[in-house]
C-alpha cells in the first residue's frame, strides 16, 4: 500500500506547520469550540507519519511518548488550568519514553558547554518559579528535572543528531515560558512562543528520528 504521507514527500510537512499555526494564531481567540482538537492535530500527524515512516520495534519508545504528549496536549486544550496537574503528568510519561527511547549516552566535549548553558538558564527559572509554586512544587520541579535530563539525552545519547539537539532545547525554551507565564509574570505573546517552540521541538524529534532511520 502506498504511503499516505511518505518523508521523500514534503505534504506532511506543509501539513504540520499549517495546522500548527493555525492553533497557534487561534490561541489569541480562546475559549472557543474545539480548541482542543485544533491543538492536538499537529501532533496526531507526527503520530501518523512515525508509524507509517519509522519501524516499530525500534521506534516504539518514541512513538509512545509522542502518543502521552497528544494526550497532554488534549488535556491542557479541553480542561485548561483545572487539567494542569493531568497535562503535566502527561508530558512527564511523554520525556521518560523519550529518555529510554535515546538510550545510552556518549560524552561530547563540544556539547558539555551547551548542557551548561541549559542547567543554568533552567536553574535561573526555577529561581524565579519557586516562591509561587504552591501545592504544585514538588510536581513542577519532578517535571523540570525530567525535562532537563531528556534535554541532556537529546544532546549526549549515542544517537544524537542535529534535530535531536534542536528538539531538547526548544521543549526547554517552552516550558520555561509556560512556566514564567503561569507562575511569575504572564506577557503578551506567551501563548504563541510557548507553541511555537513546543511543535517545532516535537517536529524537531520526529526529524532526528527520520534522520537516523534512513541513513
């Protein structure tokens, strides 16, 4: 059977950041119906193009931790705030799967730096978030933790590549904000940086994936 969305094609691309900006320029119009499927079509088409493009037994720890991702995703966009600590958990299930699905790490002095710079702008948002954080400490930090580390992975694991590296530091810029927006200083704008660097950093997985399977 041919391949609805084949990677020697650029459809499902065009597919992906049509739909990803259009929830992304849909966000300064919330509420409104249906936001949540809106928003978890950009991510429900890296699902179906890792399934049809990737081999299942290698690529299922990613394939899944994309699938807890479209679940955090469907949680933030149909509950909103009263579904944070569910969408969280989400995405918490979502790094662990990537964690498993890098594997064993390598150490690169070229991208220690790069590590550092992460751990420390991480650390100075957390500085920032901590005072506010209420019943939900010990659930952000646990996430901060695991976000760090899966961005750590992305950069040392044995199969790290361009697209992996971009991956893990745009989940960091996202979260960072989401978190400065919710538990610091909300601004203008934040809803659409906050998307805009959380699909490109879904995208960017998903390209590193495809990067190593068809070399």
């Amino acid at each position: 059977m041919k391949k609805l969305f084949s990677t020697k094609r650029d459809v499902w691309q065009y597919l992906f950041f049509f739909f990803s900006l259009l929830f992304t320029v849909a966000t300064s119009y919330e509420p409104y119906q249906l936001s949540w499927l809106l928003k978890v079509l950009p991510t429900l088409l890296l699902i179906y193009v890792a399934i049809e493009n990737l081999e299942w037994k290698s690529s299922k720890l990613f394939i899944i931790g994309l699938a807890f991702s479209m679940v955090g995703d469907f949680t933030f966009g149909f509950f909103g705030s009263s579904g944070f600590i569910f969408g969280l958990g989400s995405f918490f299930i979502a790094h662990i799967f990537y964690l498993f699905y890098f594997g064993r790490w390598q150490w690169n002095t070229a991208k220690a730096g790069l590590a550092v710079v992460v751990l420390a702008g991480g650390s100075y948002v957390m500085s920032h978030l901590l005072p506010n954080l209420g019943v939900l400490f010990y659930p952000v930090i646990g996430y901060m933790f695991i976000l760090i580390f899966m961005a750590f992975a992305s950069f040392f694991s044995i199969k790290s590549n361009i697209w992996y590296v971009l991956g893990g530091i745009s989940f960091v810029i996202s979260d960072s904000i989401l978190g400065v927006n919710k538990f610091y200083i909300q601004f203008d704008a934040s809803h659409i940086l906050i998307m805009v660097s959380y699909y490109f950093a879904q995208y960017s997985l998903l390209k590193g994936c495809l990067k190593n399977y068809n070399e």
